[in-house]
C-alpha cells in the first residue's frame, strides 16, 4: 500500500504538506467529521490518484480564519485523477480510468439529487443538506490536496473522460471542471446569460474570470469585470473583458462610460462574504457591497447569479450581524426591480459533461483564462500566500509530477 501526503490546515494563516493515511473504505474519526459520519462503509467509493488538484478562494476562506474550520482539517474539493481502487459495490467505474470529481459529494438517491440538486444532497452530511471534500461543517470527507483521496459514491459522482491521450493533452483545462468551470457557468446561467448580453461580474478571482469565459461561451455581448486588484483586471482583457476598477469609484459609473447606460442585463457575484467596498471605501471591508451594488447595475426583471461563498459563521466577521452570516442588504432594491436571486453550492453535475465536451473539441480556453499554474504539491504554502496576496492565478497543485508546467 502507498503512503500519502495532504495539505493540512493548522490554524490561521497557516498549512503544511504533511504525512496522511492512505484512504480506506470507510469514514474514519478527525478534525471535522461529522460523529454520526465515523464509521460509515464506503464500499461504493473509488480511491483516487490526485493528478490535479487545485487551490479554491473557498479554501482561502478557511485559511484566513474566516471560518470555524478546525485545526488539522486535510484541505482540497477540486481533483482530477486517476481511479486506482475500487470498492465491492462499484460496478461501472473501473481502475485506470482518468476522472473528473465534483466538489460536491452526493449520493444519487435522494430526492434533491434525483432533481439534479446535486449540491443540496441529503444523505452524505448529517448536519444539514450539501457536503464537499475537506471543507468546514460539511460532514468531514476527507480533502483532496494529497496524493490519494476516498470518493463515496463514484458511480454516480465521478465524470469519466472518454480518452485517456486526449484528456492528458488537455489536463490543466478538465482539471478546472471540479469546480470553477461549472460554478462560473451556473452563475452565467442563472443570471440568464444569453446571446447579445450585457453581463457584469464581480470579482477577477479564478471563480470570476471561469464566469467571464462561460459568459463568452454562452453568446454575451459584453463581459464587464470588475475588481481592485489591477493584475486581476489584466488577465481579465487577456480574454476579452472589459473591466472596471472598483478602487476609484462605483461600478455603476463606469458601466455607463462602457456601455452607455448604467445597467445590465445580468450580474453574478464572484466574491461573497469577504467583499471590499468601492472607492475610499475599497479597503475595508463591506460584505453586502457586492449583493447590493449587483442589484443596483442590473436592469428591472434581470436576475442574479450568486456562486460567491457565504457563510452562517465568520469569526473574522465586521460586526456581530456579520459574525453570523446576517448582512445589510437592500432586498427592497431588488424587490422593486423585480429581481430573481439563486445562491448556493453549484450542482457540478448539471454541467460538467457538457463543459467536458466544449474542452475537448476546442470551444474554450478555461485554463488560459484563469491563468492556470501548476506547482508541486509541497509547495502548496506558497500557493496559499501567493494567493491571498492577489496573485492572478489559478494554483494547480501537482502531487505526482504528471502535470505540464504552465498553462
């Protein structure tokens, strides 16, 4: 048997690459797992050999200490990989096969799963509906930041690609399907993106920049994205977008300059609960100044796509409503202009097979987009750092030496 190494969270502001058990077929006790979860059989998983596997803004907010996340929590929802095991009750995934693992765990029974809400499942965290790998309060499966990791369910979770060759040459694009591909594009979607949009999205993070690409995809017009972090705006013209610099003024001012009218016909929020306010207000921090200002720039009977992380828990939050994921929103606003909101977890498998197919045959670049970058796995600290401090990035972790170096 092999051994195994995973990033591990110690504390705020702190992880480290350290030696980890090799994933068995059942739910072991550990930071974060769920008591009633220790001890469940796993016979229908697979064991993944991580060949890709990616540093999250998600993740971010837990290192930061934006969370309860405990100490010793083994990090990562975003894996691409090789099955290299499979348990008695899996019967169609098969070893060797190169796949896709949604961040989102879910079981195919339930009735959310059967009506593809797939991040809502009610059978894998006894505490409440939706789980993912190695992160806060979701039922405690282990993470994917390692060289190996248990995946429940592979039957139904697991996305199989249709050609080994193929998929290596394009490794860096399929590794972004775990999540941000199909979670900017659920935000394009249920903000209505369509032929001839206008679309303004908040945030040049790697979440951000997958929505700006899926905009494009799915036949916008215009691609505004806007954020304070001028290296993050660059690579957002890199593909296209216009852009808009949230540290000298209001967004909806300079949509005006860009489109001619202060308005659009779509917005998504690509931040979330970390959000900074506009102009002078740009370094400190605002958590409903995304929510509102959307609100405010889209146009009457538009829609809001929100994948941007909100939590019930911040321990770093701004005041005591915000500790508690309670934030001052203008829901009259959106009220009065008649405005449609989906929020939550994005159901990866609503999309991931389709986003598969337009990687392959060429329809998009999502790895150039985001700036994919690969670095070994022991160097996923320096990832973490170079992340919080802005880099315009995507940091592909590389726990076995398979990856090219760049995108």
């Amino acid at each position: 048997m092999p051994g195994n190494k995973a990033v591990v969270y110690e504390g705020p502001g702190r992880v480290q690459v350290e030696e980890t058990e090799y994933p068995e077929f059942e739910v072991k006790d550990g930071p974060g797992v769920n008591p009633a979860n220790i001890g469940r059989k796993v016979q229908h998983g697979a064991i993944v050999k991580a060949i890709a596997t990616n540093i999250c803004g998600s993740d971010q907010h837990m290192v930061r200490g934006r969370t309860t996340a405990p100490a010793g929590l083994i990090l990562g929802h975003e894996i691409t990989g090789e099955v290299v095991e499979t348990g008695r009750d899996v019967e169609f995934i098969k070893v060797g096969d190169l796949v896709s693992v949604p961040f989102n765990i879910a079981c195919g029974r339930c009735r959310n799963c059967k009506e593809g809400k797939t991040g809502v499942c009610e059978n894998v965290n006894p505490e409440r509906a939706g789980s993912a790998y190695g992160y806060v309060d979701m039922g405690g499966w282990v993470g994917g930041q390692a060289q190996y990791v248990l995946v429940p369910y592979a039957d139904w979770n697991l996305l199989k690609f249709p050609d080994r060759d193929r998929a290596m040459e394009k490794i860096l694009d399929l590794a972004m399907l775990a999540d941000i591909f199909p979670t900017g594009y659920h935000g394009c979607v249920t903000a209505g993106v369509g032929t001839g949009s206008t679309v303004y999205i908040a945030g040049a993070g790697p979440v951000g920049l997958a929505a700006a690409a899926s905009a494009f995809l799915l036949g916008a017009a215009v691609v505004i994205v806007g954020d304070l972090n001028k290296d993050r705006l660059a690579q957002a013209r890199s593909f296209g977008c216009e852009t808009v610099d949230v540290s000298v003024g209001e967004p909806k001012d300079q949509i005006e300059q860009i489109l001619g009218t202060p308005e659009v016909d779509c917005a998504v929020d690509a931040v979330g609960f970390e959000a900074r306010g506009h102009g002078e207000e740009a370094r400190r921090e605002h958590p409903a100044t995304v929510l509102n200002t959307l609100m405010d720039v889209t146009r009457a009977g538009g829609a809001l796509g929100i994948p941007g992380l909100y939590v019930t828990g911040d321990p770093g939050g701004v005041d005591e409503a915000a500790k508690h994921g309670s934030l001052s929103i203008r829901i009259g606003l959106g009220w009065a202009k008649s405005h449609s909101f989906t929020t939550g977890q994005c159901p990866i498998m609503r999309y991931n097979r389709q986003l598969m197919m337009a990687i392959l045959h060429d329809r998009v670049q999502i790895a150039k987009a985001v700036h994919a970058t690969t670095i070994p796995l022991e160097d996923a600290p320096r990832g973490y750092e170079d992340f919080d401090h802005g880099a315009a990035r995507k940091y592909v972790l590389d726990p076995h030496g398979m990856l090219p170096k760049a995108a």
